[in-house]
C-alpha cells in the first residue's frame, strides 16, 4: 500500500546522490585534518572548537558556559568541564559579571589566542585547497532538477 505523499515525492537523481556524497566526504577529510591538527598542538578536537567559538561568537571576544554549550552542540555541564581544562591549560579565564554574580564570561588568554591563531592559519589554508571541489559541489546542487 502506498500512501499518495510517497507517491507524489519526487526521488533525488544519482547525480545529485552523488553530489551529497561528495559533500558529506569533503568534511569528513576537513574534520579529520582539523582534529590532526589540533592533536599537534596539544588540544583535543572540542577544545579547539571552544576557543575558536569563544574567538568567533558575534559581537564580542567571550561567550557564556551556556552559549559555548549551545555553540559546540554539547550540554551546559560537559561545556563547564571543557572550559576547566582549558583553564588549567591556561588558555581560557573566566570572570563574574558584576551585575549578575550567576553570569560568567568566558576569555580566551594571551596563550589562548597565540594557539587558536597557529591553528586557523592552517584551517584557512585547508579550506583554501577545499574550496574549489566544495564550491563544484553547491554549483552542481544548485543546478540540480530538485530546487
């Protein structure tokens, strides 16, 4: 028995499967050359990805422990455990807002921000040689018959 939403679905085309495969294997060969990288220097995947969040948040140098949670997808209590060890590695530092002494901010340290540099350095240039298969990846969903 088929219901008429299947019926009237229109399925994706080997090419645009292929496309999405593609994809899916283009990051997967960046998140494994950014974890190696992050190894080198000494950090573990997600502490990489909290300075870079931290560094990266809009509009200004520091997140909360709940905006980081947020930001790296993970729950408050496993981002308050990454930003400890972060700040025994002493590359982040916390403060107490002094309005609301239940809100903390989270800075990246001298140290902090030297590491997280050395590593977008060679981000940028990755993606740099990524670039061109990813963006003949977008022209071609783009073209594709299902958009």
């Amino acid at each position: 028995m088929t219901d008429k939403n299947t019926k009237d679905k229109e399925f994706l085309s080997k090419k645009e499967y292929e496309l999405l495969s593609a994809f899916r294997y283009s990051i997967r060969q960046f998140l494994k050359f950014s974890e190696s990288a992050a190894e080198a220097e000494g950090l573990t995947p997600n502490q990489h990805q909290a300075l870079l969040a931290i560094k990266g948040f809009p509009g200004r140098n520091s997140v909360t422990n709940g905006e980081l949670a947020e930001q790296l997808q993970i729950r408050h209590h496993s981002a308050v455990g990454l930003l400890n060890r972060l700040e025994a590695l002493s590359l982040v530092y916390r403060e107490q807002n002094s309005r609301d002494r239940r809100e903390v901010s989270v800075f990246l340290t001298n140290r902090g921000e030297k590491l997280l540099e050395k590593l977008t350095d060679v981000h940028r240039e990755e993606l740099k040689t990524l670039a061109p298969q990813l963006i003949a990846i977008f022209e071609g969903l783009k073209q594709s018959p299902q958009s």
